[in-house]
C-alpha cells in the first residue's frame, strides 16, 4: 500500500474521491515543485548576471550560475529528503491508530 493509499483509505473515502484527492495533490506538488525552480532560477541568474554587454553569458558568470543551481538543486534534494521522511512517519502514526487495540 502506498503513502497516497493509506492517507485516503483512513478517510473512508470511495474510490473516486482517492483518485480525485490523488490528482489534486500531484497537481499541488507539481506547482510547489515548478515554484522552486522558478524561484531558484529567478534568484540565480539576479545573483550571478550584472551585466549584457555581450550575448553570451561571461565565464565569471557561467561559473556563478552553475555553482547557484548546484546549491539550489541540492537543497531541494534535502527538502525532499526531509519532507518523506516525515511522511513516513506520519503514515506508520497513523496505521498505529488505526489498528484495532
């Protein structure tokens, strides 16, 4: 069973609201996930580009852009990391309180 599963198997929910609670929270994931990367873009390339003298971008700035986008990237790895383990957590509480006693 999966995480999704057991959220809504809890909630006595039919078969079409899961399905419908699974796509509202993949949907919500996904602009969470296109709002980061928005962000971290935005904020990378304020940072690291000063200047447009030139089309191309100047080899201080591809160095400060790449090393920026390392940086973001791997902190939203370790969000991720957090955030499962979290619900891991949260899904072995709540199948405790669901077992009978």
């Amino acid at each position: 069973m999966n995480n999704m599963q057991s959220l809504t198997q809890g909630a006595n929910m039919s078969k079409k609201e899961q399905k419908e609670f699974e796509l509202m929270v993949q949907d919500m994931m996904f602009s969470e996930m296109q709002e980061m990367y928005i962000g971290f873009v935005d904020r990378c390339f304020g940072k690291c580009v000063n200047t447009f003298r030139t089309r191309k971008l100047l080899s201080s700035e591809k160095e400060c852009v790449s090393n920026c986008v390392a940086k973001s990237l791997a902190h939203i790895k370790r969000v991720q990391l957090r955030f499962q383990e979290q619900n891991q957590m949260m899904n072995a509480q709540a199948q405790a309180t669901m077992q009978p006693k």
